[in-house]
C-alpha cells in the first residue's frame, strides 16, 4: 500500500512527522492548512481509522502503525489547552 508522512508544527512550535499506512491522509489533509485543535483531531481520527480499515481490508488486520500515529496525535492534542496545527507538508 502506498503510504504517507504528514509534517506537522503544534501550536508550541514544536515540529513532527506523523505516519499513514494510505494515501486517505491528503482527503483530509490540506498541505499549508492550519486547523484548530478539535479540528485537526477530528480529521485525523477519520483519515487514520479510515487508513488502517484498508489495511484491514487488504491484509486481514488493522494497521498497528496507524493506530500509533492516531494515539500520539490525540496526546498531543489534549496536551494543548487551545491552538492551532499547522500541517507544514504532505509527504507521499
């Protein structure tokens, strides 16, 4: 399966690569968008769950990996009180 790297900068400014076994990253994903908290979450909880049920599909099992990507997203975001993410580039 084609897979993806979204590069993101949290709203501290710090900086970090976040892995998708699927190209479903960039449908909801924009490169360049900045997305509020709650947002970003809420798309990257669909793209990422959406990502491992084709991996499931395809190989008989979800994608462990992406299920990694989606937890450390979601600790990152209620890390954060409110701001903003910057998706900074979309590696295919």
């Amino acid at each position: 399966m084609p897979e993806m790297y979204a590069h993101l900068r949290w709203p501290d400014g710090t900086r970090e690569r976040v892995y998708s076994p699927s190209l479903v990253l960039a449908e909801h994903l924009d490169e360049g968008a900045v997305y509020p908290l709650a947002d970003f979450a809420h798309r990257s909880r669909a793209a990422l769950t959406e990502a491992s049920e084709r991996v499931r599909a395809r190989y008989g099992f979800p994608c462990g990996l992406a299920a990694a990507s989606l937890a450390g997203i979601e600790a990152r975001v209620a890390s954060f009180g409110a701001g903003d993410v910057l998706v900074e580039a979309l590696e295919r």
